[in-house]
C-alpha cells in the first residue's frame, strides 16, 4: 500500500520569499512521485515527476523537487514566489509509472504582495 | 491546441436520475483517466483507460457507476440512479502512452439533490 502525506494544508508567503512545500511518502516498492497545481475551478495540472535517475527534478513554471529516500520525502520548491503561484498543489505518488496513484490531501498555496 | 474538453461543466439533479458525463481527450492520447474530487476523500481515480479499453476499475464505488470509451476521442461516465452522496467534482484527464495523467479538463461540478 501507498500513502503520501503532505504537512500543511496551507502554506503562505509574501511574494519573491522562497516556497517550499512538503510531502512524504509510504510505499513498499520504489516509488514514482509527481506534483501537480490546481488553480481554481480548473483541473490537475502535472508540474514534474520523479521515475528513475536524478533526484533533483525540474519542472514547469520553476519548480523543482528533490527525491530524498532516506527521508521518503519529495518536497516541491520555487527560490522565488509569484503572485500567479497561488493555487493548490497535489503531490501523488506510485508504484509505476502506470495508472493508479495515490493523492495528498492538498497544500493551498497563498501568496502575499 | 484544444485541451481535454468535459461536458456539463455543472449538473445539479434529483437523486435517482441518470447522470452522463462526457469527456474529449487530447487528440492523439491513447489513456483516458476518470477521477473524482470531494472534500471528504480528496482526489480518487475510479477507472482508467489504454487504448479505449479499461485497464483498472477498481475505483469505480458500485455498480451505479459505469464508464465507456467507444472510440479514442470520447469517453462516458454514467451514473445510474444517482445518490446525493455522488456529488463531487468529476475530471477526465488524458495522456500518451501509459503514464500519469498530464493534462486534465476543467471538471464537471455535479449536484445531487
């Protein structure tokens, strides 16, 4: 089985500040990790994912996220923070690539001017 | 380019009627995703298709809930009879090949009453 926790629902910072958001993750096989943003009333958008291969991993919008397997931990980071970052972030986690993944609750980004 | 395309963007119906969902997928993606959102529960996959033949169901809550793909650019998910506890946000969400969603509609807003 697989879960991933992410710690704090909510999370703020002013505007240029770094972010960081937290998750970690349980999984009995190597896991594949994603992050993902929903801004409002849209759907899921994929920000990056680990596989294989490199830990520090960039994505959209810049983004990045380390795979630390001593801490099962994949926190989402950006050095500085836009008013347009504000949204919800999801991180997910599997057992492949595939199909089924298991969702965080959730962190709700808020960026302060 | 046109994204995943999901129709009605919000239903609000009595309980016990039929609902249908409908989903375009990117063209040129060959797996669909079918996903619920609430709050109680968060993001939930209910099924998910590979080349318009469903790979893994196991999220489907009961038989009330069905899902077709009859063709590679337009899938279904019916809800028959309808519960109030089947209001959520419901997004369809596509990719290429067999990995985790990229790109996700917008959603279906759906109320039972």
């Amino acid at each position: 089985a697989q879960s991933v926790t992410q710690l704090g629902s909510h999370v703020s910072v002013s505007e240029g500040a770094l972010v960081l958001l937290r998750c970690n993750y349980s999984s009995s096989v190597p896991p594949y990790l994603f992050w993902y943003v929903q801004y409002p009333n849209q759907g899921l958008q994929l920000l990056l994912k680990y596989t294989t291969g490199a830990t520090l991993v960039k994505g959209i919008n810049g983004f990045e996220a380390e795979f630390k397997k001593s801490e099962t931990s994949f926190h989402l980071t950006k050095p500085s923070a836009h008013m347009s970052d504000a949204a919800e972030y999801f991180c997910a986690v599997s057992d492949h690539d595939a199909g089924k993944s298991t969702f965080g609750d959730g962190t709700t980004l808020t960026v302060k001017p | 380019d046109a994204g995943v395309i999901q129709s009605p963007r919000h239903e609000v119906t009595e309980m016990g009627q039929e609902v249908t969902l409908r989903c375009k997928p990117i063209s040129g993606h060959n797996s669909l995703f079918w996903y619920r959102q609430t709050m109680m529960r968060g993001l939930e996959l209910l099924i998910y298709f590979n080349n318009n033949v469903p790979i893994d169901d196991s999220g489907m809550p009961e038989d009330r809930f069905s899902a077709k793909m009859p063709n590679a650019s337009f899938s279904t998910l019916k809800i028959q009879p309808s519960e109030p506890r089947d209001s959520a946000v419901y997004f369809c969400a596509s990719t290429w090949g067999t990995g985790q969603p990229q790109h996700f509609g917008d959603g279906t807003r759906l109320s039972i009453l």
